[in-house]
C-alpha cells in the first residue's frame, strides 16, 4: 500500500491539466472586456493542452525509471 501513495505522489503528470487550466483562465481575463466567448475558449484550450501534455509527461516519467 505504501507504494501506491509513493507512485502517485511522485507522478507530476497530474497536474498538467491543473496547470494549463490555470493559464488559459490568466489568459482569458486579459480578454475578458474583449469577449465573453474567448475567455470560455481559452479555458477550453487550457483543459486541452493539460490533456495533451499530461500523457506525454507520464511516459517521460515512465522512461526515468
């Protein structure tokens, strides 16, 4: 059990989709007076890329150990 919760606290590709949600929401609110419709797009893009990136990360992870 011990090393269940060591894999998964050590695995950072986890928070990829976090992060870039993150981002395309600083995004957006630069462009928030803009348009309503980019700011939504631009979360949508965030949520994205972070589901892009995250598998990309694990196999790089996976490839360390």
């Amino acid at each position: 059990m011990e090393n269940s919760t060591k894999n998964k606290k050590e695995e950072k590709s986890n928070w990829a989709i976090g992060g870039t949600t993150m981002i395309g929401i600083g995004v957006g609110l630069i462009y928030l007076q803009t348009s309503v419709l980019i700011f939504v797009a631009s979360i949508i893009i965030g949520v994205g890329a972070g589901l892009i990136i995250a598998p990309v990360i694990s196999l790089f992870e996976k490839d360390q150990s």
